[in-house]
C-alpha cells in the first residue's frame, strides 16, 4: 500500500475532492484490473477514452479517480483528483509508486525511426562487458542481467515500466539502455522518469497512421529531447538533417556524432563486406563484425554515449568490435550452394534502402537480390508503395507477401504495393500471400552465389491474421527452405 499524498507529489493537481491523506492497494489505468481500494486512473487513449469507465472502477471498489473531466455525478466515499493530463499523471504516478526508480540508475533512451533496437542492445551487451550490471528494454526482448522478459511494446505502459526499472535497482543495475518510441513520448509513457542521455539515431517515413503527418512526428521525437534535464546529454546524428531540430531547446549538454560532416564524434568507413566493417573511429582503425554503412552510423552512436559515460575509449572499442547486432537485425544465413540469406526488420523505405544499398555495397557485381517484402496492416498505408518501389529499385527480383496483415484484407496490402511498382519493374514481380511459400519460392529462384532478403518482421516469431497470432520465424523459414534446395 502507499499514501496517496504522496503518490501525488510533482503532479500539478487543479482539483481535489474529498481526502488524499490515506492508503491505497495499487494504480491501474484498466478497470477491468480494478480491485477495492485501487487508484483508477482515467488516460484518454487513442482508440477508447478512459473516463469512461470511470462508473464501472467504482462499481469494482476503486477508492480514488485521477482524471481530466469530473464525472456529473459524484460518489460518496470516493475521492477524485482533477488533473490537465490524466496520461502525464499516470507516468508521474507509477514513478512514485515504485520510489522513482530511474534516479536510482542511469537511463539512456534512444530515439530514432531506425537503429533503435540495435543501438540499445549494443550499450546493454557493452557495458556488461565492461563489467556493470545493465538493465535493457527493448522492441525484441527486455533484460535485468541474464534474466529474459518478453517484450510486448517498444516501451511499456508507465506502470509496467515503473516496475521493471525498479526490479532493476533492486538487482543492482547500475544502467538501464531503453529504445524511447514515438508513440510512448505522446502518450507520455515515460512522464516522470529520469534520464541521463538521449540518443537520436535518425528520422524517416513511418508511424503516419498514429501521427498523422511527418511534422507530428518529428515533433514527438523532440518532446523527449525538450525534457532532457541539465545534468543529461543530447546526443544526436548529424548526418540526419533533423538531428540539429532535437537540440533546440534542450537543455542538455548538445553532442553530436557523423560519418561525413564535422561532429564532435567522428568515424569513417575504411571496408564494407559480408565478412565486416572496418572503421576508423576517431582515427582507430577497428575491425567490426557488424555489416554496413548504417551499422556504422549504430556503433558510432554507441561508441559516443559510452564516451559521454566516461568509459575508456580503447576497452569500448576492444568490446565492440566482438559484439553482433540485435536479433533478426541484417541477420546472414550461408545456404548450400554459396546462397546468401538475410533476414531483417527493415520496414520503412529508408531502412529497406538502406539494408539494399548495404547488400549492393558488399556483393561482387554478378549476383542477383532476391527480395521478399509485405507491409503490415492496420498501420500506415502510405509507405506501401514506396516499401514496393525501394524494394523493387534495388532488387533484380521481387516477391511481394504477407507481413502482419492484422484485420486488413491481404489482398488489399498487396494491391497498396503494387502502386508502387514502375512499368519498368512489373517483370521482376511475382506476388504470393503465403509468406511461407514465398520465402520457399526465393529459395528455389536463387542461384549460386545469389543474395536473398527477406524483410520486414526480422525477430518477431508470430504472424497476425485476422486477430489471431501464429508461430512464425523468419530465419527458421529460410533456413529449412535453404537447407531443401541445396
């Protein structure tokens, strides 16, 4: 139990009704959740709005209401708590409830459309080896040291976050690196917590059905850089033109990384092939296993933030150039044959271009790109065609499928990318809706020697249909359907 004026402590209240000065059992934010004596708090979400379930919290025993708009009808022996934002109260709530658990470490998030998973990651896997005990939440999995807790959002609900960040002291996690989404800094999933660095990786095309335009969604990203306080540091790629957008305001101590423009970290790309990356970072030629010019620009990043924590720049890159990248991240599998495969998460066009234009940067010339490619339903539709067009551009064969088409019809993605797809282009497209099929199809076209992309879900291992999620893996896919053909 906690005491509700306590809770409330840092949370600008407009109105109170009747007592704060008692004890409460837990938050919750669902009334379906709600037991006696619990604070219901009444968020606004984006589909279905909380203060209307206010009635049934009480009916269920809630004993206190956080929300923004008083209920007409007030019930005895309840007491609500106005506040401007229900949303930003909850993370502020949840912050207290578990003793502000990101104050007792270092939080680091990262922010990006792209490189976040990987970026986090690499800092998690690092800074283990450089002997601290790390904390990790992360789009693929979150970590409290060995100890593995699936991942069901990039970033948790305030509460589920809360939690986590406050199992990580009580393990003695001395940093926790978190990948910080769009869609948690709007609905201020992360209010109340405090950072010790922010990372902003890049910017490009995604997330429009959630906001709306890309100005909404630039916007979003520099929220959490606008909260930074003094004693954190902004860290940002300078090569993404809108890197220099996240420092305005800040007040953070303003860093900034590049592999081509002047920037107070500094690295160039010596070798790219399948085999690595050789790096000069800060004039120290280093050999990484990692793959591509966009890999460069993630080591970068982390070699930066690992300098701005005050480690020493020779162990930092003595352990990076050991460590692989996050799961289903341009992840090769050699087939039978001298058949390339990669699985990927790319699902943007600027991350597809990117992973191709890697794989053209390191193939000899004379191989052919197969790639496989969906766009997931019920998100936004307006990079359909362009997945469709980048994928095609760069690619000597297409195979448009099924990704996580959710409620939407799998006919009607894949008409979305056909759109995309050029008079000049239609030869080298075959559709087929079976992911499954169409990773096994790849497979048979390739020839030896040739490079197959499959991309789009990278480490998930379900696939939605119609509501329902069932076993699916990618590399498990590909690699059975390499190992037939050989």
């Amino acid at each position: 139990m906690r005491r509700l004026s306590a809770l409330l402590t840092q949370i600008p209240i407009e109105e109170t009704i009747r007592n704060i000065d008692m004890e409460v059992e837990k938050l919750c934010f669902n009334s379906n959740e709600v037991q006696p004596n619990d604070v219901f708090v009444a968020v606004r979400g984006t589909h279905v709005d909380g203060h209307l379930f206010i009635g049934q919290a009480i009916e269920k025993g809630a004993k206190v209401i956080v929300c923004e708009t008083l209920p007409a009808a007030l019930t005895n022996q309840v007491t609500y708590v106005k506040v401007l934002n229900s949303a930003e109260a909850l993370g502020k709530l949840a912050s207290n409830w578990y003793g502000n658990p990101a104050s007792q470490l270092k939080l680091i998030g990262v922010t990006g459309t792209n490189g976040k998973t990987t970026i986090a990651t690499l800092l998690f896997n690092l800074f283990r080896d450089l002997g601290f005990t790390c904390g990790l939440l992360s789009t693929v999995e979150n970590r409290i040291e060995n100890e593995l807790i699936p991942a069901t959002h990039t970033t948790p609900d305030p509460i589920a976050l809360n939690s986590l960040l406050a199992k990580m002291v009580e393990n003695g996690c001395d940093y926790c690196f978190m990948e910080v989404s769009s869609h948690a800094i709007v609905q201020r999933r992360i209010a109340g917590l405090q950072f010790s660095g922010g990372i902003f990786s890049n910017i490009t095309h995604d997330h429009l059905d959630f906001h709306q335009t890309f100005a909404n969604y630039l916007k979003a990203k520099k929220m959490f850089f606008d909260t930074l306080p003094s004693s954190a540091f902004a860290l940002v790629n300078a090569d993404d033109k809108n890197g220099s957008v996240m420092l305005q305001n800040t007040l953070a101590r303003k860093k900034t990384y590049s592999l081509t423009v002047m920037a107070d970290f500094r690295a160039k790309v010596l070798e790219n092939t399948f085999a690595g990356l050789l790096l000069s970072v800060e004039q120290q030629e280093v050999w990484f296993k990692m793959i591509g010019a966009f890999n460069a620009y993630n080591l970068l990043a982390v070699y930066a933030a690992a300098m701005l924590l005050e480690q020493d720049s020779t162990k930092v890159l003595a352990s990076l150039s050991t460590l692989s990248g996050a799961e289903g991240r341009f992840e090769c599998i050699a087939g039978p044959h001298q058949v390339m495969g990669i699985v990927d998460y790319a699902h943007t066009p600027d991350a597809l271009q990117n992973v191709l234009q890697t794989i053209h940067a390191v193939r000899n010339g004379i191989e052919q790109v197969i790639t496989v490619i969906g766009c997931g339903g019920d998100r936004d539709k307006t990079k359909r065609p362009l997945m469709a067009q980048v994928a095609c551009d760069w690619s000597d064969k297409v195979i448009f499928t099924t990704d996580n088409p959710r409620s939407e019809e799998v006919e009607q993605i894949l008409k979305d990318m056909d759109a995309g797809v050029m008079p000049q282009n239609k030869r080298k497209v075959l559709v087929i809706a079976d992911r499954k099929e169409a990773i096994k199809t790849a497979c048979h076209l390739a020839k030896a020697g040739d490079i197959i992309l499959v991309a789009g879900k990278g480490h998930e291992k379900y696939q939605e249909i119609k509501g329902v999620k069932s076993p699916f893996d990618d590399k498990g896919v590909l690699t059975n359907a390499l190992i037939a053909c050989r």
